[in-house]
C-alpha cells in the first residue's frame, strides 16, 4: 500500500516526511488502524452470532425443563393415586 513518493527516500533530518507532506509512520498508521478495524468488525459478528446461539441454547433448556417438570409431575401423580387406590384395597378387605 505504499504510495509513490513517499517512503523511505526522504532527505535526512525529515523525519520520515516526504515533499508532499505524508509520512511513511501516517502510511503505517492507516494500515493498522485497517488491520484493527478488520479485527474489531470479526469479533463484533462473533460477538453477536454467539449471543444468538446462546439465546437459541436458552430457549431449547427451557423447553426441557419444562417437559421433564411435566413428566415428573404426571409421574408423581401417577404414584400417588396408584398407592392411594392399594392403601383403600388393602384396607378394605
């Protein structure tokens, strides 16, 4: 990405300022903040995709509290009325 007339060919004493006023650091700046940006915009787009998987995660826990909260009580249930009914035979006889 280096520009024509800039660079390394400027006079001493300079400092890394060529005739038209850019310097070979500001090109090296632009190129990291470049670099930089990339980076932040990939872990923006991870940063969000992992927030709808953890979302969508949620939502399928939740479901399967639900369902064994509803076996488990349906099961429960079952058990009580099952030694409710012996309890009465066995007292009945």
């Amino acid at each position: 990405m280096r520009r024509a007339g800039l660079g390394d060919g400027a006079p001493a004493g300079n400092y890394g300022y060529t005739n038209s006023g850019y310097s070979v650091y500001e090109e090296e700046n632009e190129r990291l903040t470049e670099s930089l940006r990339t980076k932040v915009s990939a872990i923006k787009s991870l940063s969000i995709e992992i927030g709808t998987e953890v979302k969508n995660q949620n939502k399928l826990l939740s479901e399967m509290v639900l369902k064994v909260t509803v076996f488990a009580e349906c099961h429960n249930m079952g058990q009580i009325r099952g030694s409710s009914s012996s309890s009465t035979k066995q007292e009945t006889p």
